[in-house]
C-alpha cells in the first residue's frame, strides 16, 4: 500500500489505494471506485442484511441490475464521487459516495454504506471522512442527505442540534443538509453517520431515484 499523501481531498493521493488503520487495528484502503469493482460491489450488496439494504436504498431491494451497477461504479470522480474500501484479501468493505446537485454546484447529496460484518469498526467513520475531503476538493460545501420522517427521535435530535436546516419534505422521508466543516467531518457529520450505521435513520441520496432501474 502506499504510503498516506499529505493531501488526502486530491484524487492523485487515493488514485493507488490510501492505507488506513480502522479504529479496531484492522488495515483496509481506500480508493475511487472503477468499473472493474462490478463484480465486488455486486458481492458486497449480497452482504448486506435486509435492513441493510432497506436502509441504503429505502426500499427491500433484492438486487442490483447491470445498468445500476454501471451508474454505480463508472462515475467522472468530479461531481459524482465514489470511494470503495477494500481490505487486505480485496474484498469490498464499504462505499461512500456523492453526487453533485445540478442546481447548486456547492451542494451534493452523500451516502455510506459498510457491509455488515465490517460495521462499528469505523470503516463508515474513515470513508466519510475522506468523502468529505474529496468534496471539498472540488467545491462542495453542503452535504444533504434524507432522514425517514417516521424516526423522530433523531428529527429531534438534529433540531436540538441546530445543524441542519430542512430543505424538502417527500412521503415518508425529509431532506436535510449539512454545512461541510473547514476540516474533517465535525460532531454533526459523524452523528449522521453513526444514525444511519446503528439503523436509527437511513442515509440515501435522492439522486437514486434518476439512476437506472435497479432490477
């Protein structure tokens, strides 16, 4: 693995796989995802737990069609962003991801999705963190995200935060955004994360809903 760039935002400093030590000693790194990944992101979605899933994408899906693995995995890494992390024996164990707003270019909606066995390690922690550099890297200041509406115990919780402001209600679902820090990812991104990763809300990214069909 190579060693660790002093600018982990630049796409030069994750483009051969950037080491990282998750906090429970484990050694994965990290890398923008490629098309050649199809086959391990397939893999890592037949990992994931119903709940999971249901999590990730809002609804039970069963599978991942050919079109929705290419919109996942072939992204420009400019305004769609994808980083996979892979450990030693190069099996998936997560991906974060982003993609721009058309009509905000400061604004891109973010998602993280560990497999399962690989959760409460701190993969999700490590690649959002890195998801974030990258954002920044290339003009990004917000992230937004959807909350289900029927979970208000953490609309409460952010309300009494005061981090995130409301910007769109759907059935079933709010969207809220969340101002990127000047460094790293801050309190309110990390509780965002460990929401979604503890099943207390879900983080999934509106944009899927003008992906391809899943099936």
């Amino acid at each position: 693995m190579p060693a660790a760039s002093s600018n982990p935002g630049s796409a030069d400093a994750l483009a051969s796989g950037l080491p990282i030590t998750l906090r429970d000693g484990s050694p994965v790194y990290v890398r923008p995802i490629r098309p050649e990944d199809a086959d391990e992101l397939r893999a890592g979605f037949e990992r994931l737990s119903p709940e999971s899933r249901y999590r990730r994408f809002l609804t039970y899906t069963e599978h991942l069609g050919p079109a929705f693995v290419r919109y996942l995995t072939d992204v420009d890494h400019h305004d769609h962003e994808a980083l996979i992390a892979v450990a030693e024996d190069g099996s998936g164990v997560g991906v974060a991801r982003y993609v721009r707003s058309a009509s905000d270019r400061a604004s891109a909606e973010a998602a993280v999705t560990v497999v399962d066995d690989w959760q409460g390690r701190g993969a999700g922690t490590a690649l959002l963190a890195l998801l974030a550099d990258r954002a920044r890297a290339e003009g990004i200041e917000r992230f937004t995200a959807l909350l289900l509406a029927s979970n208000r115990e953490m609309l409460a919780l952010f309300r009494e935060l005061g981090v995130v402001r409301t910007i769109d209600r759907r059935s079933g679902t709010i969207e809220i955004e969340i101002a990127l820090p000047a460094t790293g990812t801050g309190p309110n991104l990390a509780e965002l994360l460990r929401g979604s990763a503890s099943g207390r809300y879900a983080v999934s990214p509106a944009h899927m809903a003008d992906a391809p069909e899943r099936p």
